[in-house]
C-alpha cells in the first residue's frame, strides 16, 4: 500500500505509463499525463484500435490465390521485396531469369525426346550353374540314301548324279505305293547316321528322347532332346557325338552331316530353317570338330521394332503355323492355272494336320508337282523371303537362340580317334564335341525415352534450375489462374452493368 493508501506495485512487477497527446475534442489532463511517453506509432495504433473499441474485426481483403511472390523458388520473394536493396534485387531477377530460360530448353528437349519414341538394345550376360541342354537335331547332307534312289529309278537309267539334279523326276513312281513309303524308305534314321552320343560319359537315348523331323530341305532329320542339365567344363565338352556312312558312296558323293541347336521347345522344320532361328554345324567326312556354343535371350517389346511381337507362350509355333499359311497361299497365288480341280495329294514334310483325314500320297510326279506347287526340289532362301514379305505373323517376344563362340576342326589322322574306335579305319566317319558356356547373353529391348525418364529428367531439372519440383508447376498454375480471374474481377468493379 502507497503512503495515502493507494495500492503501490509489487515488488519485482513492471508499470508502464502510457500517455495519449491532445487530439481535437478529445480530454487532456491527467490521461495526456498518464499516456504522454507513447510514441507517435504507438499513439496511432491505440487511437484505430480505440476506434474499433478494441471488440470490434477489421475487414481484410479476399484473397486472390498464390501471388508471384509466395512461390517456392527460390529468390523469388526478394525479387518482390521493395525493402530490399535494387542490385540485390537486380541480380537475383537476372539469375532466376536465365535458369527459367535454360529450364524452357531443357524441357524442350526432354519433350521431343519423349515425343520421338524409338526403342534402344541393352547387352548383358549372367552365369549359370546348371547348365540346359540345347535340342541337337542331326540331318543327313545327301537327305536320301544312294542305294534306295537307285533301286526305285528306272532299270538301265539309274543314275546317283542325275537325281542331285532332277529329284523326283528321275524315280520310277510305280516301283513304290505312293511318295510316303519312298521318303520312309530312303531317309537316313538315327542310327544310320550317328554311333555314338554321349552327355557326360551317359548315352543320349538312356537320358533323352529322339523324334523324326522331316523336311524338304534336309529329309528326314533326328531330334535328340533332354532335360539333362551339365555343369561347366574349361576344355573338355559335355556332348559329343559321332557319325558314320553306310552306304556305299564313290568319292565326291559323300556330302557330310549336319547338326542344329535349337531350344527344347521348338520343334525343327523348314521355317525354322530358314528364319535362321537355328545354330549349325556342318561336319565333313573324317573331320572332327569342337564347337564352343553360348545362349542367347532376346526380349524384345510387344509394340517395339519391326511389326511387333506375341507375348503369347506358343507364339513361335503360331509364327511357323501363320508363315506356312501365308506362304502356301503366297504360291498358290503365283502357280499358273490348272485344269485338274482334284482334291491335293499329301506331301511328307508338310504335317499331316494340314490336310483333310481322307487325303492320300501322292501318287505320280504330276501329283506332286501340284501339290507342292513345284518347289519338290527345293526352297532357297530369297524365294522364301519373297514369299513371306507380306506376312502378317508376329514373331515371339522371347527368343532363345544357340551361338557359336569358337569352332574348331581337325582330320581324324590327326587324332586318336581310330584308337577308340578301330572299326571306323575303313569307313567315313565324323565327330563333333560340343562344349557348352556357362554364360548366357541377355539382349533386352527397351524404350530410348520412358515416361519414367521423361519425369525423371523434369524434376531433376527443376531442381537443378529452381531448387523446385514438379509441385512448382502446380504452383505456378495456380498463380496464372488466379492472377486471371482477380483481375477479371477488377474488371467487373470497375465497369458496373
């Protein structure tokens, strides 16, 4: 309590004195004395809020969105501070300026990328610890044996070179019941060709199994197959087989073996052949080879190169089923009229699938000429790349593929392989050792300019130019939006209807 009773301060409490100066027609006296030390800001604060009764809101504008100042770049509120000092501002307008520039390029560039689509290979190889077996199809490089040939042409002019001229031509088509018991006839089997094959020291039919394969350009061929995996080896092969002739063939008639690799699941034929979906290996008459072979996976992208591919599991044998069609009516297209309208004869190597159940051999050369179409003797490769150019059937997607890596060969005196197999010095024999890579290739085909990349690169280069991120476009949306409809507004005030 103060001396004349009045209530004093507390001790350690804080009194401030707040003076108010003369306003017309407001008091003086004692408030002026008691206020006078406010200073002219404080004095001017307290005289609105004392207008507003200190109860009462004060009326704020709306808002109009995000101002240019308010964006997140970095910068940019300084460039609007009138506080600050010009150069500062100047600089920094000048900076923002230029990246903003620079940022208009690079998204540019980024946008015809994208815009330019186009597809990129990638290469990798991996190593594998087990080891698939490719499928090995073995075919016979004279297609038909001499002795058979022989006996169906006709007597006093059979003649082994004229049939590796004129074919079927030169047979005596009476002399067998149709042209499915010759081809049966005169193919060379399995054994015929091959006395030994080996995996791993196991032989090929305890582990395997073998399936005939015919062909018109290769006759009948053998398919050995395993789901036998092998391990790595440095020089020594995990597959070896060797061949033998027994037919009695001059000198010059001997025209080798051949061998192909090929997927398990992909059964040998002629389109096969030719798509060059196959690795081989001709083995010549007292040769022995050593073939070093790497797998190949190629995926490719459904809408990518070329016409697309079939994402489909039996995409392949629907590619040789659509080629075969295509191909048949490409040559039906092109064969001249014919004034048997007849049903058509069966060939060999065309399935029996493709014919109706109640279609026979064919019977004379006639027959077979217009049911082959007149390719009997054959299809080279540029008449079947004319013939399937217009074919709309799409390769698979996955596809594997044996390539050869290194390949080796040496006449037969020059090993020990009579030592082994003495009965084979009087006769032509043929080797091949196969040695399987423990590295695949993977070869995948991608996009040159995902989406992914493309909002990869636009944020990273908003980063880099603004320190912002894709948000920023919103932003900077946003602010155009409303810096349009606040001044459409304005309009609207100030030209009243």
């Amino acid at each position: 309590m103060g001396p004349e009773g009045e209530a004093g301060p507390r001790s350690g409490s804080t009194v401030i004195s707040i003076v108010l100066p003369d306003r017309p027609g407001g008091p003086a006296g004692p408030e002026k004395a008691a206020l006078g030390p406010l200073s002219e800001d404080g004095v001017k604060m307290f005289r609105e809020r004392a207008d507003h009764r200190w109860t009462g809101t004060e009326r704020r504008p709306r808002s109009a969105g995000i101002t240019v100042d308010q964006l997140s770049i970095t910068g940019m509120a300084l460039v609007f501070n009138p506080a600050a000092f010009w150069l500062r501002r100047a600089i920094w307008l000048a900076i923002i300026v230029c990246l903003l520039v620079w940022l208009c390029v690079q998204l540019r560039l980024c946008v015809l990328r994208l815009t330019e689509g186009g597809t990129v290979r990638t290469w990798s190889r991996r190593t594998v610890t087990d080891i698939p077996l490719p499928a090995v199809t073995v075919c016979h490089g004279n297609r038909f044996k001499k002795s058979v040939v022989l006996r169906h042409q006709p007597a006093g002019a059979a003649s082994w070179p004229s049939w590796h001229r004129l074919g079927y031509q030169t047979l005596n088509w009476s002399s067998f019941d149709g042209l499915d018991q010759f081809y049966t006839e005169a193919s060379y089997g399995w054994d015929d060709m091959v006395f030994f094959c080996m995996v791993n020291g196991s032989n090929c039919t305890d582990i395997g199994t073998l399936a005939s394969a015919p062909t018109l350009l290769n006759g009948l061929c053998t398919t050995f197959n395993t789901n036998v995996t092998v391990t790595r080896r440095l020089v020594s092969a995990q597959l070896m087989l060797g061949f033998h002739e027994l037919e009695p063939l001059d000198e010059f008639e001997h025209n080798g073996w051949h061998v192909y690799l090929h997927p398990q699941d992909v059964h040998f034929n002629d389109f096969l052949f030719l798509s060059g979906l196959t690795a081989s290996v001709k083995v010549f008459g007292n040769r022995l080879h050593e073939v070093k072979v790497f797998r190949r996976v190629t995926e490719a992208l459904p809408n990518g190169e070329g016409k697309g591919c079939s994402t489909e599991r039996d995409a392949l044998y629907d590619q040789q089923q659509c080629l075969g069609s295509c191909m048949m009516e490409s040559m039906a297209a092109g064969a001249p009229p014919s004034a048997d309208q007849g049903p058509p004869c069966s060939v060999p190597w065309v399935p029996r699938t493709a014919y109706p159940p109640d279609t026979t051999s064919c019977a004379t050369m006639e027959e077979l000429s217009a049911a082959s179409m007149d390719t009997h003797q054959g299809v080279d490769e540029t008449a079947f790349l004319a013939w399937t150019a217009e074919c709309r059937c799409a390769p698979p997607c996955r596809a594997d593929q044996y390539q050869l890596e290194e390949h080796e060969k040496w006449h037969a005196e020059e090993t020990s392989i009579y030592l082994s197999f003495p009965e084979a010095r009087n006769a032509t024999i043929g080797a091949v050792m196969l040695r399987l890579s423990d590295v695949e290739e993977l070869v995948t085909e991608r996009e040159a300019y995902s989406a992914d990349a493309f909002i990869s690169d636009v944020g990273g280069n908003l980063g880099l130019m603004l320190g912002g991120s894709l948000l920023t476009f919103v932003e900077i949306v946003d602010c155009v939006i409303a810096s349009c409809l606040s001044r459409r507004e304005k309009r609207a005030r100030a030209c009243p209807k």
